[in-house]
C-alpha cells in the first residue's frame, strides 16, 4: 500500500508550489487526481509541467524536487518508468502491422491460428456491436498455459494492441504482475491492492505470470485467496475495457483455476503455447542475429545446431525455450568479441558482422554457463 504520509506530502508540497507561482490550486488539483483517482498519466503531467517550468526561483526550484522525489517514493520507480513506457505506446499501429508481428514469430503456429480466429471474431462482434446488434457475451480474459521463454508475453503485449487498434481496448497499454503486486503483508490491504492495479490496467491489458503463485500456500495463506476473490470480481466488473491474461505451467495453472469456483468461467480462452523445436531454436538464434546486424556462417549454424541437440539430450525439455536461445546468443556474442578483440590491425565491418563457427561453443560445453534462469 502506497503509505499515506507520502500522500499528504504531496498535497502540502503542491500547496506551497501553487502559492509560489500564484497558479490558483493549479499543481494541487493535479496532485488530488493522481492520488484520490489514482490516475497515473496525471503524474507525468505533473512531472512533465515541473521540468517545463522557466521559474529560476530557488524557493520553486526546492519545492520541485521535493514534489518530483514524493512522486517516485509514492508511485515508485518501476511503476514510474512503466508510465512512460505505456505513453511511449503508439497508437497509429495498424491491424494490418501487428498481426505481422505476431506471424514473423519463430514457430507457435498453432498459437498464432488461435488468436487470430479470436481477433477475427471480436472484430466482427465489435462490428455488430456499431450497427446495434446483438454482440457474444464472451470475455477478452484469456490463460496462456506453457513453460518458461515460449513467448507468452511478446503475444499477450501483441494482441493488447491489437485490441486496442480494434477499438475493443480504449488504451491497449501493458502491465505485468506478480504475486508482490496481488498480495499484501498486512490484513485489509490486499483488496485495496488489487484495485489499485486494476485501476492503473483498465483500458488494457493486465499479465499475470505464474498466475499460481497468488494462492501457493492453499492452506494457510489468506491474502492469497482474498486477491483472488477481488480478482474475480474485478474480471467481470471490468470486462468491457479490460483483458486479463494470465500465465503459467499447465499443470500448475489447471491448481490455480481450481482454487476459486467462479474463477475458470471467467476465462474463455486458453492458448497452449507448445516448447520449440530443435529446428526452431536455431531459427530463433538466426532471426536473434539478424536483428542484431549479424551473419553467421553455414559452418556456425550447423555448430549451433550440434549445440541445441545436446542440450535437448542431456537436459530435461524444460530448457528448450526462447529464453535458452537468447543467453547462448550472448555467450556467442562475447566469444566473437574476445576473437576479434584478438587479432591484429583495423576491423573491418565484414569481421564486426560474421560469427563464424569458432564462435560457437563445443558441443559438449552445452550445459556449461548458458543454462541461466
């Protein structure tokens, strides 16, 4: 909970600012938005007025950094910089634009067919819905069920704009949450907690990995099963401009939709996001250097490929993910760099660019150092 002290700070702060500069409760009545309606793009106003300001006054300048110092103690900095993050998010991206984002993914073909019969039927219902007819009562929320590093979030970001260039979401901005976000330490709290972050999703999209994680102590924990009672509610109150997405191991999340009665029949979509394939990782490790301006040659990527097939044997399926392919890229990277860093006279751009295959590690090393979570 977001402590009251620092709310009232901010309010006699603003007090003296508006006093300063004459400005008619100006600052006050932004301050009172951010924290009696919890309204976060008031923040960045407010920041973004005290930095604008020409006022060379030092008595204003104090009052500034105080105000700018209550707001990050008050929001904190993550929270901070994931509003700038959610106004940096374009809204002239066009339908056409994002579902060739969401194609150009490496593999997940099955998961790409899903959303799009979904997009492609909320579209139409949002058609309906224009010319006064009747629309499916079926939610946005939707369960992403797959293991670690198999895209889950780059989807669940891609198709809140999606939505939102459908005019299904009025913002289509992303928040991702955890158990910390959901749950709190002291009686009373947990609700309040829920709402406010449902306050700051509304009009997008809120992702919950390790959605399980809410209730993992089913017996004893009772804030875990208050956040979820809230949660509940919050999935139909909220269900015309709102998309819950949560995410975990199958497994694990078929617990989670166990634990509340009311919770599953909330969801109407579930998407298994299957682990890659051995064709595909390497198809990751290419697609992960050609964004990054760099070209690997035919004997490098039959090492790499050696590379995964050992990996996959002496591992458990679990590490064959996105987020493998993206550490190995690194190791890679930096063995490249000592090489060159190595070898004498000026480095061309046709060296900076290649990996050759003496950049990629044994295939016995395939376990060692590139295995992090």
């Amino acid at each position: 909970m977001r402590p009251e002290e620092y709310r009232s700070k901010l309010i006699e702060e603003s007090k003296k600012l508006d006093l300063i500069l004459k400005s008619n409760k100006k600052f006050e009545k932004i301050v009172l938005e951010i924290v009696d309606e919890q309204n976060d793009k008031a923040a960045l106003i407010l920041i973004s007025q005290l930095g604008n300001s020409n006022n060379n006054h030092s008595s204003f300048y104090n009052e500034q950094k105080k105000i700018v110092e209550l707001l990050y103690l008050y929001f904190g900095s993550k929270e901070i910089e994931e509003m700038y993050q959610n106004i940096k998010i374009s809204s002239n991206n066009s339908f056409e634009e994002l579902k060739e984002k969401l194609n150009e993914l490496v593999g997940l073909s099955s998961v790409k067919n899903q959303v799009n019969d979904l997009i492609v039927f909320n579209k139409i219902q949002k058609l309906r819905e224009n010319e006064g007819l009747k629309k499916t009562p079926k939610t946005l929320h939707m369960a992403f069920l797959g293991n670690p590093g198999t895209a889950k979030t780059t989807v669940a970001r891609i198709v809140g704009k999606m939505y939102k260039s459908l005019g299904l979401l009025s913002k289509g901005h992303f928040i991702e949450a955890s158990r910390t976000d959901l749950v709190a330490e002291y009686q009373g709290q947990t609700a309040i907690k829920v709402q406010k972050l449902i306050n700051r999703a509304k009009g997008g999209v809120l992702f919950i990995d390790e959605a399980y994680s809410i209730t993992e102590n089913e017996k004893s924990d009772s804030y875990g099963k208050e956040s979820l009672t809230e949660l509940t509610k919050a999935l139909e109150d909220y269900r015309e401009d709102l998309v819950v997405i949560v995410a975990g191991y199958p497994n694990l999340m078929n617990v989670f939709f166990e634990s509340n009665p009311g919770l599953k029949s909330r969801f109407n979509t579930f998407i298994d996001f299957p682990d890659y394939t051995l064709s595909e990782l390497v198809d990751i490790f290419i697609f992960e250097c050609r964004n990054n301006d760099y070209i690997p040659t035919e004997k490098a990527i039959l090492k790499v490929r050696d590379w995964f097939v050992n990996v996959i044997d002496e591992n458990d399926i679990k590490f064959t993910n996105g987020r493998l392919v993206r550490n190995f890229f690194d190791d890679v990277i930096i063995s490249q760099s000592k090489r060159l860093a190595a070898e004498k006279g000026n480095i061309t751009k046709e060296q900076l660019i290649k990996i050759l295959a003496s950049d990629i590690p044994d295939a016995k090393m395939g376990s060692i150092g590139t295995l992090r979570n």
